[in-house]
C-alpha cells in the first residue's frame, strides 16, 4: 500500500529585499540534472523521489546569459525498515511525510559538489519544508530559509537559516530555532521570524502574542544567537502573583455583663450526687 504525505509541499524560492542579483530558475537545467543523479547515485534504495529541484543562477555579464552555481534538491527518503525490502521505486513513492534537503554546487571543470543537509536538532521527527531565498546575514550570496513543521497530536514548527558556501563545508547552519513561544499569560503560540537591525547588527526575531526571542549576529562565530538581555527587554513581564490569603488571629470573647454592667455572678454548680446533705452518703 502506498501512503502519501497529508502536507503538500509549498516551495518558493524567493529574492528578498536587498538582496543580490541571484535568481532561481522555474526549471531545472542542467545542474540540478546532474545534482539529481548524483543523489540517487548516493542514496541508492534509501531514496524514494525528488519532490523539488531549482536552479540558482548568478549574471555573467551583458551578452552571455546567467550562470547556473547552485541547486537546491528537496528530496524523500525511504525509511531503512522499507528500504531493506527491495520494493520498486513506483512502490516506495510517499511512503512518508519526511522530506530533506540536499545543495549542490557546480565546481571546478563541471564536477557537481553535493551536500546532504543534516535533520534539525530542534525537530521532533519527520519534518515537511518550506523553502525561501533572503538575504538576512550580509554574506556574499542571499541565505537559504527553511521552514519546517510536523503534524499529529503534537505540532511543532521551526525555522533554520543557511548560508550557501561552495567548498568542503558546503551549507553552513547560522540558526536552527523552535517557533513556539509562551506568553505573559502562559499561553504556548507558535511565532513568525523576521528579520532585523539594532545598532547596524543584524538579528532575527521570534514574535508571538506579544512575547518576543530576539537572535543577535555573532560576528566571530558567523552565527545567530540568542540575545538574552534584549530578549529580556523586549517581553513583558509577567504579573504578579496576588499575596498569600492571611487567616485573622484567633481572640477570646469578652466576659458577659450582668443587667447592671457588673460582670455576670457564676452559680455553684450543683452536687450530681443526689444523697448529698442527707447524711446518707
């Protein structure tokens, strides 16, 4: 039986503001061809499909046209238990919702450069993709936005930021958060990320409900991270808890008065035995 993911995949690769001249194809060319193979190549029985190839292109000059330099694959694995059955390809296609992600870089001489991106550290399980191109670090190529959730009992989103280096490194991971966050009230929301600059440092935001994480450039690691102390600043804080209820002290009531205002006369109490006085006793 082949089971297909509940979550199509919407992919845009989109050029946000300021960012450079790079532009994806609506079409794999040639690179994502080779990228493909070279994939199945690797993956062999362990790969179900390639659900998404797209080609970024940079200019090379007025009368040539651009030239492809790097290509994005979103691809579905086969799960190692299914794998190991020797199934059909036609067999194996949606056997689930995980889908990852694999960059390729054209090298030296034609060659193909292909790096498979590892899981987020932050996400539960299997994870399905949203993919965006915006320039939010300042680095030499736009950045690689990856936004992922999961489905079930217990929905997580998250969001991971990459910047693409061709070379031995390949992908390189500035950020990979959790989008869940709690609010003044305890409420657990899920936010949206945008990006921003305080002080001309560049920095991501978290929002939700009107609570705020706000991630800060660090620039000898060539990284985000969380900045503490304007995240601090940022959120309300919480109210606070009303005091303790104190119960009143306890206190003796006061002595009764008499019909004049003295204080009551106290009658002896009376002998329960009744033969007292008779002299029978």
């Amino acid at each position: 039986m082949t089971l297909r993911s509940p979550l199509p995949l919407v992919l845009g690769l989109l050029v946000g503001c300021g960012a450079r001249s790079d532009k994806p194809t609506t079409n794999a060319g040639a690179l994502c061809a080779q990228s493909a193979k070279r994939l199945a190549a690797r993956l062999g029985p362990e790969l179900s499909r390639v659900e998404v190839q797209r080609e970024l292109m940079r200019p090379t000059g007025k009368e040539t046209p651009p030239e492809a330099w790097a290509c994005v694959l979103v691809y579905q694995p086969v799960p190692e238990e299914l794998a190991e059955e020797g199934l059909p390809p036609e067999d194996m296609a949606g056997t689930g919702i995980d889908q990852q992600l694999a960059v390729a870089f054209k090298a030296a001489k034609g060659e193909v450069e292909l790096h498979l991106v590892d899981p987020s550290p932050e996400a539960p399980g299997a994870v399905s993709v949203e993919l965006e191109l915006q320039d939010v670090a300042s680095g030499p190529e736009p950045e690689l936005v990856v936004s992922e959730m999961t489905t079930g009992a217990d929905p997580w989103r998250g969001v991971r930021f990459f910047a693409l280096e061709a070379g031995s490194a390949g992908p390189r991971d500035l950020l990979s958060v959790g989008l869940k966050l709690k609010t003044a009230e305890g409420l657990d929301l899920f936010g949206a990320w945008k990006p921003t600059q305080r002080d001309g440092r560049r920095g991501i935001t978290v929002e939700a409900g009107g609570a705020s994480r706000i991630y800060g450039w660090d620039d000898s690691a060539k990284t985000f991270a969380l900045d503490q102390a304007a995240t601090d600043a940022a959120n309300p804080k919480p109210p606070a808890p009303p005091p303790p209820a104190t119960e009143a002290p306890a206190t003796t009531p006061p002595p009764k008065k008499g019909k004049k205002g003295g204080p009551v006369k106290k009658t002896p109490a009376k002998s329960e035995n009744p033969l007292q006085g008779l002299g029978l006793d």
